[in-house]
C-alpha cells in the first residue's frame, strides 16, 4: 500500500466528483431490477478509481441490485483511494463481492485491503494477493514517521478481515512482512472464501450462500440474475489516462515547446494556444503524482537555456547545458519506490532526443538568418536592381523594389538602363549602372 498523497489531491477528487454527473448508460436495466453489477479496476488505485467505485456502490443501492461485483486486478495505489473504496464497501448496504480475475492478475498492496474488506472474497486460478507494506511515495521518511504508518496500515488491515471473518494474523503479516499468497494459499489459509476460474462459477457458487451482515443474515440468490456490466465513463476514463506519469510528462514537455515555439514565432497562434492547453493539463495531472520541485525546475531551465542560446552566440555550451538539465529534469520530475508512478525512460530519450533536434533545427534557421543578407529596410535596399527613368547626369529618378526613387550616379546612366543600388543616403539611392546588363 502506498502512502504520504499530496494534500492537493484533494482537489482531484473534487473534480473528479463534479465531472463525472453523467455515468451509467441509459441502457441498464430499471432500478430494482435485481441484476448483477459488475465493476472492473485495472490499473493503480487513484482518486478516479475511488470515485468509479463510490459512485457505483451507491447505483446499486438505489437499483436494489442483489450483488456488486469487483473485478480487480491492481499493483497497488493511493493510501487515501483505497480507504476510499473499503469505506464504500463496508458501509454498502447490498452484498460486495471482490474477485481478483482474471488469471495472471493480482490484488498487491492497496488491492490487498479492499479484497478482505468485501463481503465475499474471490481469486481466479494463477492471481496472488499480498505485498501491502507501505510505501512512501515522495522519498524518504524518518523511523518514527514510517513506524507509526506501518502500525497504522497492519492494525487497518487486521480489522477488515476480522470483520468479515477472515485471517487476522496474515492480513497484519501481509503489512508487516510484505507477506503475498497464491490462490490456493490463500483458501487454505482461510483468507478468501472462493477459488473459481470465471464469473459466471463464481455466480454459481454464490447461490444460497448466508452472509452475515449489519442489517443481519442475507442468502444470496444469484442463478439466473442478468449480469450488467458498468465501465467507467469518459470522465472517469480521461482522468485516469491524465493520472498517468508518461501522459503527464508528454504534456508538460508539449505545453513548453508550444510556448517556446509562440514566443520565439509571435503571431502564429496556434503553438501557443496548444502550448497552453497542455500545460494546464500537465499540472492538473502532476497534482496527484509525487512530483520533484527539482526535477521540474531542471525542465524549466532547460528551456530558458535553449531560448538563450538562440539568442546568444555561446558556440553551442547553452545548448549542450540544456540537454543535460532536460535530461536529469525529466529524470527526477517524478520520484517514487513504485515503478508504475515513474516516468519511463523508454518516453524520457525519445522525447529529449525530439526536444534537442527541435532547437538545433531553429538554431540553424537563425544562424542561416543572421549570416543572410538583409531582405528589408534600407540594408535590404543595397544590391537590388531597377530601372532608370531619366538620365542621370548625374541626378534623376529610377523604378526600385515597385517604387520610384530619387538616385544619383557617379557615372553615366542613359534612361531605361539597368542599375543597382550601392548605397542609401536619407531618400536618395546612389546608384550604378548594372554591369549584368
């Protein structure tokens, strides 16, 4: 299980709340049908699986549902999300079913919790269920921190299983010890109540099973009850993929080269608007994960190095200077034991690699630029070539750049001959007959 979220979170799971208004699909059965609902979690517990699950636990409830079903497969998650999704659960006024499914899946660390607080507790063949010893998700902690957080997390998970009749002793082991099981362990050891190798052996093994509940005893009848199966929505689904550590990390470095591109390119518009879009959605994604003040600082240097040496002739020091700190910012931007709430290094190369072509790409355009000759103002009239309309003896006017100018030549120029411009002086060009012609 992991612990230490920021105390903004707490603002992702308001708007995780408010955005999800619209959820079950206008197809469901009628309320109090007695269906099945079925729930699927796969991934890391997060404020938006917390909410998918609360919100689902209380749909039920008005549907008069006869059983909810958990399909759960977790590497673990949030301290706070799951005590969010126990709490539901054990305050669910219609029977809960936790069922670690499919083959090959896993309930580990904040997973293990919610599988001993449900009313039923289910594995398929081939899943593992344990490893609920807390993580600190932001970095180190001192012994008496991380001791208070053990003691807290074993004594938790010790009363969801002795609530529900199950292993005391390992569900504190599993805290303490980092203790896992497979299936077959864990029905012997007596903390699950059911090995089956799908839903529909589940359902059927549930039939006329005795629940012993607040309300008091319940028996199950779950043979021939349609099965209604509630995915998450699309709110639920963009803030889960927002939560994402790659995701997050794409945005932000896309947000920056957006700006940078706006800043460096005024009046197009388009970067800077995209620019922005993305990074807005790039903090709201870092909210919720264990984000390094160093790390993005790094990030934020590395841009400021890059605008400079477009600026600056520093024979390419800014820019490799850029490229370090990118890459040890992007590194260090998300820090955490839990390889799921990192930045892959497998997106950190490419896109430093991207980031790093992009600026020497513009550093060429501006060198190219900067050694070019000037194309407007009175710089960009030097060289160019028009047409004499008078002779110049030595004063007359000649046709420039579609503008008639007053010109002076030092030589002879006959009316209609070429001449190009050697120099400006206020509005007068001196000029000389064109040698091409």
């Amino acid at each position: 299980m992991n612990r230490y979220e920021h105390g903004i979170r707490s603002a992702l799971g308001l708007l995780c709340l408010a955005g999800s208004a619209i959820f079950f699909p206008v197809s469901l059965p009628a309320a109090g049908g007695g269906e099945i609902i079925v729930l699927t979690v796969r991934g890391p517990i997060s404020p938006p699986v917390a909410d998918y699950v609360e919100r689902s636990v209380r749909a039920g409830r008005e549907r008069g549902a006869a059983l909810l079903v958990l399909e759960l497969d977790t590497p673990g998650g949030l301290d706070a999300s799951m005590r969010i999704i126990t709490q539901a659960i054990l305050n669910a006024t219609i029977p809960v079913a936790v069922y670690v499914a499919p083959s090959g899946a896993r309930a580990a660390s904040a997973g293990t919790f919610i599988t001993l607080a449900a009313d039923i507790a289910a594995m398929a063949p081939g899943t593992t269920l344990g490893a609920a010893h807390p993580v600190n998700l932001v970095g180190t902690s001192d012994e008496t921190t991380t001791a208070k957080a053990v003691n807290d997390a074993a004594a938790y998970c010790r009363s969801l299983a002795e609530r529900r009749g199950r292993n005391g002793d390992w569900a504190e082991k599993a805290v303490r010890e980092s203790a896992s099981l497979t299936e077959a362990q864990a029905l012997k050891d007596k903390v699950i109540d059911l090995v089956t190798s799908d839903l529909d052996g589940l359902l059927v093994a549930l039939e006329g099973r005795e629940l012993r509940r607040p309300e008091g005893p319940v028996v199950l009848h779950t043979r021939g009850l349609p099965v209604v199966r509630l995915p998450p929505d699309w709110q639920h689904r963009l803030l889960g993929w927002l939560a994402d550590p790659n995701v997050a990390y794409l945005l932000l470095m896309l947000g920056m080269l957006g700006i940078f591109f706006e800043l460096s390119h005024p009046g197009v518009i388009l970067p800077g608007v995209i620019g922005g879009i993305s990074l807005i959605l790039a903090f709201y994604a870092l909210q919720s994960l264990p984000v390094s003040a160093a790390g993005l600082l790094l990030i934020a240097l590395a841009m400021v190095l890059f605008f400079a040496e477009l600026k600056i002739v520093s024979h390419g020091i800014l820019g490799v200077g850029a490229v370090i700190a990118l890459t040890l910012g992007s590194v260090m931007l998300v820090r955490s034991p839990a390889s799921w709430l990192r930045v892959s290094l497998l997106v950190i190369f490419p896109m430093v690699a991207v980031t790093a072509l992009y600026f020497l790409v513009v550093l060429r355009l501006v060198l190219k630029a900067r050694r070019g000759r000037p194309a407007t103002g009175r710089e960009g009239m030097v060289g160019a070539v028009g047409e004499a309309l008078d002779d110049l003896a030595p004063a007359g006017n000649v046709f420039v750049h579609g503008e008639i100018w007053s010109a002076e030549s030092s030589g002879i120029v006959r009316k209609g001959d070429r001449v190009r411009v050697a120099a400006v002086r206020g509005l007068t060009l001196e000029v000389r007959k064109d040698r091409e012609e």
